[in-house]
C-alpha cells in the first residue's frame, strides 16, 4: 500500500512540478521564521534565570515629571533607607553603563570592555558564584576590584590574579578575587568589577549631595511584597532631607509647598526579572541593555503570518488540485476503497510533503544565523535535537490541517458522477477556498504597508536635521592619568593649542559628554519654587561654534566674560519650557547647588543621545565653571579638513603622545557615525521587513496563481460553451477574473486597521516619528491590485484562447 501510495505521490510531484517546489519552499520559510523568532524568545527569556532571588532585586526608577524620569538616584537614599528600613536586606549602587580602556597590568597596557563600578555589596545583590576570594565579604575595602573567570587568562596569562595590582585611570586596584561567569544569560554580565563607589556615596552623604543622579540604585528586599512600601519610603526621604529644608526656609508646610509648587517626585521600582523585556522607551539601568518586548511579540507576530500564510496556500492548491484528481478518487472507490482508506492516503502525502519542507527550514536555519544574530545582537543557540517535540507538533497539525480538509473533499465525491467527470464545487468548498485566499491577501497588504511605513521612518531619520553639524569630527577619548586630574583645564588648553597648529585641523573643542555616546550626569534646580531635573554638561567656548549649535536666544560663553565662570550658565529650549518660561528667558535666575545661576543664552534643542529619546533638559557651563564639572571632560572634538585625513589623524596622534597625558592608546572616531550607531537597529529593520515583505507577497502571489489556474483550469468548457455561444473574450476574462477582484478588495479593507494599529505602536517607541499618512495605504492599493491583475488576467486570457472543439465535442 505505502509503495502504491508514493508512487501516486511521485507522480502528482513530477506532473505539477512548479507547484510542489512552490509549496516546498513557502513552508520552509514559513517554518524557519517561526524558529528564528522562538530562538530569540527563549533566549530573551532566558535571561536572569540564574539569580534565584531576582523576583527581590528592584531597581530604583525616578519620576521628576510625566516627560521626564531616570532609572538612578542620588547616592544619600539607599544609607537612608537601610537605615529606616526593617524591609530591606542590602543595595548596591552601580553604574548603568560598562566603562571601557585601558588597564595596566605588570607594566603592559591592556584594552578592556565591560568593566562595572559598584559597591562592596554587589555580590550580596548580584550572586556570582565566587571562586577564589572571601565569599563572606568579598571587598573589604576601596580600590579593589574582581574579575570574571573568563577574563583572568587575558589580563595575567598563568599568572595567580588574586593580590595583582592594575592600574586604572592612574589610580591602582588590587585584585581580590575571581567570579564564575552566570550560568545563563545576566542583563548584568561585566568583565571586571571595580569597588569606586563607595567612596562617591560616603563623599556625598557627607556634603549632603541629594541632586547628583549619576548612578543606580538597586534594592534587594527580604520580600517582594514590600515593593509598594519602599516607595512610600523613599517618597518620605525625599519629603524630609529635601522639601523639608526648602519648606522651612520659605515657613510653608510640606504640604503646602507641594501644593503650591512643582515639588512632586515618584519613586517606582522595578524587579531585575522583568527588566529586559520592558519597552525601549522606559528607562533601565541595565549594561547589557534590554530586548524590548514589543520587538519580540512583533517577531513572533510576523513570523506566525508567515507560517499561517504558507499552510493556507498549501490548504488552498490542495484542495483546488482535487478536481484534477476526481478520477482517481472515483477509480479508488470502485476498487473498494473507503473514506478512511483516502483520508489516509491524503494524509500521508502531506506528511511526505511537510518533512521535505522541515528538512528544507532547518538548514534554512542553519545557514541564516550568523547573520541574524549581528541583527538581534543575540547568541541564538540551535540544537536540532532539542526542536525534535516542537517539530513532531507542527508535522502532525500541519498533516492534519492539510490532510483532513482535502480528503474530505475527496471522499465526498459521488462515484458515478466523478467517472463521468461531472465534479460539482460545493458552496462551502468554495467558500472555505475564498476565505483563504481573503486571508493572504489581508497579510500580504499589512506587510506591503509595513515595509512602506518603516521605510518612511528610516528615511525620516536619516535626513532629520539633528540641531548640530558632525560633519568631518572626530571624536577622542580624554582620559587623563590620575595624577593629572587637578590640572585638567591648563593641560587641555596647551593640548588644544597644539592640535590647532596642525595642517588640515580646522577647529577643536572639549566637553564633558559624547554625542552618540552614553555618559549622562543629571543634577536638580530649582526656578521659582519648581524642581526640574536636568544633564549638565560642561564645555569650552568653540563648542556650539565647531558643531554648529545655534542659539535661539542670547549669546554663547567666553572667556572675555568673567562672570561666566562664575555664575553664568546657557539652557536648552527643553530646559527652559520645562521651567515653565514662555517669554524672554535672558537675566533670570534659577538656584543650584544652593547658588543663584544666571541665563545668559538658550541653546536651540538638539538629539544627543538619538531618535528613539526625546529631547532632555539641558545646562550648559564653562569648563572652568566655579563648581568644577570641567575636571570630568570627556571627550576632545576635532575638525578635520576633509583632504588628507590619514596624514592628519597621525599628525594629532603624534601631538596627542608627545603632552604623555593619558594611559590609554590614541583612539578615535567620528562622531556622526557613532551617532548614526542609536539608529542601525532601524535599518537594519528595514532590510529585513522588506525581505519579508517580498517573501509574504511571493507566497501570496503564488497562491493566487495556482488558485487561479486551477479553478479557470476547471472552467474550461464553460468558457468554450461561452465562445460558441458568442462571448467576446473581454466578456470572459471579465468573468473569469471579477471574483479575485473582489477577495482583493475585501482582503485590502480588512487589513486597514490591523496594519494602522500595530505600525503605530511600533512608531510610538520613536520620540522622533513620522505622522502616519493615507499614502502607504494607496500605494499598497495600487501594488496588490496591479499583481492581481496581472496574474489573474494573464490566467484568464490564456484560457480564452481554449481549442472549442477539444471540450464540446462530447456535448
């Protein structure tokens, strides 16, 4: 029986070629999409698993206002909080970024990555395995640092790591002790951990520093129900350590000063489980970055459309190919055979089909993971042996679905009527076809206008203008040897001064934060009894005139101005209306750090940090402002003329060697491609929606023509009856094509509002987007009608050109 069965298969295969091949393939890559986005589900769920108490680890987010939140918290709360606290079991601040550079390690420089700055409890709130060191108490003092097990070999080769010294910044690290790499995927995974923070915390607890929020706060509470709590309580510190004094002093009550001003501050916290999949447009401290939740569910989405998309096609040209099989189904019948008998059959020839296209998918799969795991920035571990019970489920619904549908079709044909070749098309067959195809077609038009719109978004971003000109800029890292700190200011001037002097240097300049880059220090003020929260950069006087930052109002700082050392500061437009100034901002005064600072110029907004945020509130100081923030430049900005660069990049780099001001080698890059670096997820999701794009209308498309010559195919005589009888062939094409049309037209209405409801969520994780328009819409119309058309008239003109006499001649 199995042996007269694959020889009917064998044969069906050989006679319709084109279609097997077809089908094969819109299965395998409906299959493989399906595996790609469960790989990286499963990864992304994976994460964190290994921290058995990371339902208890909270990381402190601060809401200053419903535009503006930070996922850190200055350094005074989390002593505070241990303190009144009987609910909470230990906190670690920690940097919400991995530093990077160079270490020296027995004389010899060494480059390192994913460095984390924490405090002695790291290892209480985050609990690596410690593999050599006191598993007690870990650090026992400032200065110290662990390192993973995977990274003792690069630092110190076969040398024994515990009680090294590395020498970091000028300032030197003794190592205590060595940590097991987590089991599992960590949000939080540094190379080496450094105890600095402790200090910072001590140094602003003493100065009463509660405006800094530069790092972040991450709670370990003996019971996550205490959740609600600890928010009310870090909403109490605040109200006492910070809008207490200010109350006093303007004899108000907390409560009426709140109520009479801005001074609202909401604290939540969020677990370490959940941190990974929260949307990229909520704010974490996590270095290893987040996966966004939406991305994933969109994944899984599309790649669900797909594979639903390809079993429909396979139901459809199945069931359509029945009719060219009604012969056989009644020879089979007078030979004895039953329904079950054909069920089974049908059944077997769609598991044979299913397991070529599983076969087909897996090394599908196998050969596009390296490149998707650059696109997902993910590890995306296959392991053929562990998809054996998924891939078992989805033969066996795929045999079932594909097999029952046309096998009922099949054994429901009445013998005598088959032999003599009169198969009628049942209303619900028919229907049931017909909703199928409506179906690819409502897909196929969601991811036409999808590719359309995330292309406009793309494109959008590419051409936005980002408030400055980085243009020929390079950026390079300015890390000064310890010993040197002090004197940063007069050593950056000499070293400017230098560079300048190059051929093909057109200008140069410094400041405290990158564009495109990662460092972030937020401080508050206050303006007329309203607390804001904002970045404070510090900056030489070139700066806004080497990248071309205009200003709305007022004038740049300089040196010929003694005062803007002093007291004068310049604001960005975000700043400025979140203080609520709507007319001339110029002279008026706001209160930090317990001073009074003077706005001089406000600078027009500009994207530092890229498209996905919007705007941040910004102050802008001298780098020999009076508080000191030049001390933390962080980056020299040099312009280069655009002929000759190799000459000249070698030419600052001997400059930069010859001032010997840093340990770490001469690096650089510029700064437009490190900005365009926040946006090439976008592009990259533009790739791969328009290859899914072509692959779904592809499969759709196919469907429809093989529905379409299969059902004209079985109109034959009616058409050649038509033709005797008369009818032109427009008449006929007009009739054979008009329902396709139809499905056409419903299928592109239904898809109307999935399609606007999804893209615009997925627009909304950008600050910077585009309005949806009617255009994609159109432009969709257009595309899918004009590929019917052609398909299904090509179809139908070539069955008006039918022999009459080869189907009349039995009439």
């Amino acid at each position: 029986m199995l042996k007269n069965w694959l020889k009917i298969y064998w044969y069906n295969t050989m006679k319709h070629k084109m279609y097997f091949l077809l089908t094969v393939i819109g299965l395998a890559i409906g299959l493989s999409a399906v595996i790609i986005s469960y790989l990286y589900y499963t990864e992304e769920m994976s994460y964190d698993t290994w921290h058995k108490d990371s339902d208890r680890v909270f990381m402190v987010e601060t809401k200053f206002s419903e535009e503006e939140s930070w996922p850190s918290l200055s350094y005074p709360y989390g002593e505070v909080l241990k303190d009144i606290s009987d609910r909470v079991e230990t906190y670690t601040y920690l940097d919400a970024h991995y530093q990077g550079g160079v270490v020296l390690v027995n004389g010899e420089s060494k480059a390192f990555e994913k460095a984390s700055f924490g405090q002695s409890a790291f290892f209480d709130v985050f609990p690596f395995e410690i593999v050599q060191g006191n598993k007690i108490k870990p650090f026992d003092g400032p200065d110290q640092v662990f390192i993973k097990d995977t990274y003792v070999k690069y630092l110190f080769k076969d040398e024994e790591p515990v009680g090294q010294v590395i020498l970091l910044w000028g300032k030197t690290f003794t190592v205590k002790g060595v940590y097991k790499e987590a089991e599992t995927l960590s949000s939080i995974n540094p190379n080496m951990v450094f105890n600095v923070l402790d200090e910072r915390v001590e140094n602003a607890i003493g100065s009463n520093g509660w405006g800094n929020y530069s790092s972040a706060l991450w709670i370990k509470l003996k019971s996550p129900e205490s959740k609600e709590l600890i928010e009310k309580q870090l909403l109490s510190i605040y109200d006492d350590k910070v809008i207490a004094p200010v109350a006093k002093s303007k004899g108000l009550t907390i409560e009426e000063l709140k109520k009479e001003k801005d001074y609202v501050l909401t604290f939540y916290l969020h677990d370490l489980k959940g941190q990974r999949l929260i949307n990229s447009n909520q704010k974490n401290a996590l270095p290893e970055g987040i996966a966004n939740r939406n991305r994933i569910y969109i994944a899984i989405g599309l790649s669900s459309l797909i594979m639903l998309l390809s079993v429909f096609n396979y139901i459809n040209i199945t069931t359509v190919q029945v009719m060219n099989r009604g012969k056989e189904s009644g020879v089979r019948k007078v030979l004895g055979a039953n329904k079950a008998s054909t069920m089974l059959q049908n059944y077997f020839e769609s598991g044979v089909t299913v397991l070529i296209s599983i076969i087909i998918s897996l090394v599908i799969v196998e050969y596009a993971l390296p490149s998707l795991r650059v696109f997902f920035k993910a590890k995306l571990l296959f392991n053929v042996l562990e998809f054996v019970p998924q891939v078992l489920l989805f033969l066996i619904t795929v045999i079932f679905l594909v097999g029952t549908v046309p096998a009922f079709y099949i054994s429901s044909f009445k013998t005598i009527e088959v032999l003599k070749g009169n198969i009628k098309r049942s209303k619900k067959g028919v229907w049931f076809k017909n909703t199928l195809l409506t179906v690819q077609f409502i897909v196929a038009c969601f991811f036409i206008i999808g590719s359309l719109i995330v292309n406009q978004q793309v494109n959008y971003m590419l051409n936005k203008d980002l408030g400055y000109n980085a243009n020929q800029i390079v950026g390079v890292p300015y890390n000064l040897k310890r010993d040197l700190v002090e004197n940063t200011l007069p050593i950056y001037k000499r070293l400017k001064a230098d560079i300048l002097k190059i051929k093909g240097v057109e200008g140069a300049s410094a400041w405290s934060l990158a564009i495109g880059g990662k460092n972030y220090s937020s401080v508050g003020y206050s303006y007329q009894g309203k607390q804001i929260q904002a970045g404070v950069a510090a900056m030489d006087d070139d700066f806004l005139k080497l990248f071309d930052i205009k200003l709305k109002e007022g004038r740049a700082l300089s040196q010929d101005f003694a005062s803007d050392s002093i007291k004068n500061v310049l604001l960005n437009e975000k700043a400025i209306a979140m203080m609520g100034i709507t007319d001339n901002a110029l002279g008026k005064e706001f209160e930090w750090n317990e001073e009074k600072v003077t706005i001089v110029g406000v600078v027009k907004d500009f994207n530092l940090f890229g498209l996905h945020e919007d705007y941040r509130p910004m102050i802008f100081m001298s780098l020999d402002f009076e508080q000191g923030w030049g001390s933390n430049m962080n980056e020299m900005s040099i312009k280069i003329n655009t002929e000759n660069v190799k000459e000249t990049m070698e030419a600052i780099e001997q400059i930069w060697k010859k001032h010997n001001i840093s340990d770490s080698p001469f690096t650089y890059e510029f700064v437009d491609k490190r900005f365009a670096q926040s946006f090439e997820r976008s592009l990259q999701e533009r790739k791969v929606f328009l290859v899914l794009n072509l692959l779904v209308v592809f499969i759709a498309l196919f469907g429809l023509y093989s529905l379409a010559s299969f059902t004209i195919n079985s109109r034959l005589k009616e058409v050649a009856i038509r033709k005797v009888l008369g009818a032109r062939p427009e008449d006929l094409i007009q009739k054979l094509t008009g329902q396709y049309i139809v499905f056409c037209l419903i299928g592109f209405g239904i898809a109307i509002f999935p399609s606007y409801y999804f893209l615009n969520k997925w627009l909304s994780d950008y600050a910077f987007r585009i309005e949806m328009s009617v255009w994609p819409f159109i432009f969709c119309f257009v595309i899918i009608m004009i590929l019917t058309l052609l398909i299904v008239i090509s179809r139908a003109y070539k069955a008006t050109r039918v022999d009459v006499l080869k189907y009349i001649k039995y009439e």
